[in-house]
C-alpha cells in the first residue's frame, strides 16, 4: 500500500510538472494558429509516448531480473533525482532563473512569428515536438518508478502519469492562458527529492542492502537529500547574498 | 533528423548534467556496492544516501561559485 501510494504519488508530480510545460506549448501555438494542427501534434505525441511505455514497460517488467532491475533503474533514477535536484537548488538559492510559464508562452510565440508559411505543419511539427521531449521525462519517471515497485506498480505509475496529464489539461482548457501559478519549481524540488531517495533505496537494495524497517527508510533518505538541500541553499547564500 | 538528435541529447540530459558530476556519483555507487557486499551491517546503506547528499552539496555550492565568479 506505502509503495503504491509512493509509486502514484512520484508519477503524479513529475508528470504534473512536465505537463504544465507541454500545456504552456500547445496553447500559445493553438490561441494564434487554431487548434486543429497543434491538438494533432499533441495527440500523435501521447501516442507515441503511450507505445515508448508499453514497450519499455513490459520489457523491464517480463525480461530483467527483480535485483538487477532494481540496481539499473535505481541508479538511473538517482541520476534523474540529483539533477532534478541540482537545479532547484541552484534555482532556490537564486543562481539560475526560475521557470518562467509566460517567459516559455512569449518563446513559442516568437518562433511562431518567424514562420508564416505552411502555417499548419509548423503548429503541428512545434506541439509534436513540444509535448513529445516533454513526455520523455513522464515516459522514465512512470516506467521507472512502476517497473521497480513490484506487481501492480506499472498500472499505478500509468494512472498517477494519466491523472495528472488529465488534470492539467481541464485546467488549460477552462484558464486558456499558460499555468504560471502552478508552483512548478517547488514541485520539481519535491519530486527531484523523491526520486533521489527511491532511486538510492532501490539501487542499494539491488545491491543486496537490507533497509531497516524496509520502504519506510526513504523516508529517511528523503530527510538526508531534503537538509542536504538546504544546507547548499544556505552555504550558497551566504557567498552570493546579492543573487540570493 | 533535427527531431531525432533532439530527443536523443533529451534522453542523455534526462541523466547527465555535468558529465564530472554523473561521475563521482555513479562512483559513490559502486564504492557503496563494494562495500555492501563486505559490510552486513543493518542501515550501512544510509551511508551511499550521506555521500550522494555531500556530492549534491558541494556540487551545487561549486557552480554556483563558478556562475558567481564569471558575473
């Protein structure tokens, strides 16, 4: 039950925040170009991250070996988590900008503005490749995160992956403007945070680490990486406090 | 072709971003591994957790130093 709900809880969250991404791409391009093109775009884009789960998924989950399973995808993961990590340290203690939703909307529109034939192609070329580099980080997060916490952990990534995507898009269609208030950078700090730990639990355990008191140690491991983050935002303010 | 090296230097990026940094910490795993293997003390794998966090630290106070002294 504990896993299941860290397994949905970790697909939720980074898909929630790269869904707010893709979201801001499809609609600069659908409000100045009409949606037809970019809603194609998107939705070849899902399937073909759809197909790169399917795939993936059943192949982690039929073909590698519980442990080393656990050892490969739990040191990727821990790879994933400490970048995740990395940049919202960087981007909390003030030394890199923070994801700006309107900067990101201005963005596309430019690109759009420098491209006036085949006005179509392009809006669909640009929400393919929008949503589809997006998704690639859902894609690993879910297959990852599902194919490592046991039977049932695919459909539960799956489902928190799908919820997310679902909610964010009901709340673009009612806003119709790009989600800057969504706390995107705070979120990826809690997702790069729960990634780290279950990345280092399950690469440790494919190692053949017992846990004390099992799963509940992320927990812990979650306490480690969170101070450690916060020990750097401080260490790094008290250098630049200008720029903190 | 653009699409396909996009999403390639995507896929690396998922994992790397400082290939110095990706490692010292797939580093720490390994050393972690080998000490797991000859250690059976229970909760001695919190230590690879303390060492990637230490990694994390001063990886992050380094380029912030760097961006500081190029500003």
């Amino acid at each position: 039950m504990y896993s299941q709900l860290l397994t949905f809880g970790a697909a939720f969250l980074g898909s929630a925040v790269e869904s707010v991404e893709a979201l801001t791409i499809v609609l600069a391009v659908g409000l100045t170009r009409g949606w037809r093109s970019p809603l194609y775009g998107a939705a070849v884009a899902l399937v073909l991250l759809a197909v790169l789960v399917l795939i993936f998924g059943q192949l982690i989950v039929t073909r590698v070996p519980e442990l080393t399973l656990k050892l490969i995808i739990g040191t990727l993961i821990v790879l994933f988590g400490l970048r995740w990590l990395h940049k919202a340290i960087l981007r909390s203690a003030g030394i890199i900008a923070m994801h700006d939703e309107n900067k990101s909307y201005e963005d596309t529109l430019k690109e759009l503005s420098g491209s006036p034939l085949r006005q179509d192609w392009v809006a669909f070329t640009i929400a393919l490749k929008g949503v589809f580099l997006e998704g690639m980080e859902v894609v690993f997060i879910v297959v990852a995160v599902g194919g490592t916490s046991g039977s049932g952990g695919l459909p539960t990534a799956v489902a928190g992956g799908l919820l997310a995507m679902l909610v964010i898009a009901v709340v673009g269609v009612v806003v119709r403007r790009p989600l800057a208030q969504v706390p995107e950078n705070t979120l990826k700090y809690a997702v790069g945070v729960i990634l780290a730990s279950i990345g280092t639990f399950w690469a440790a355990e494919g190692m053949g680490a017992v846990w004390p008191l099992d799963l509940v140690s992320v927990l812990g491991l979650a306490a480690i990486y969170f101070g450690a983050s916060r020990v750097a935002v401080m260490m790094i303010g008290r250098r630049s406090p200008v720029m903190a | 072709m653009k699409f396909l090296r996009a999403a390639v230097a995507e896929v690396i990026g998922l994992f790397v971003g400082d290939w110095a940094q990706t490692a010292v910490s797939i580093g720490i795993l390994g050393i972690g591994w080998f000490v797991l293997s000859r250690v059976h003390v229970n909760g001695i794998a919190f230590v690879i957790g303390i060492a990637l966090a230490v990694q994390i630290v001063y990886a992050t106070t380094f380029e912030a130093r760097q961006r500081s002294g190029r500003s």
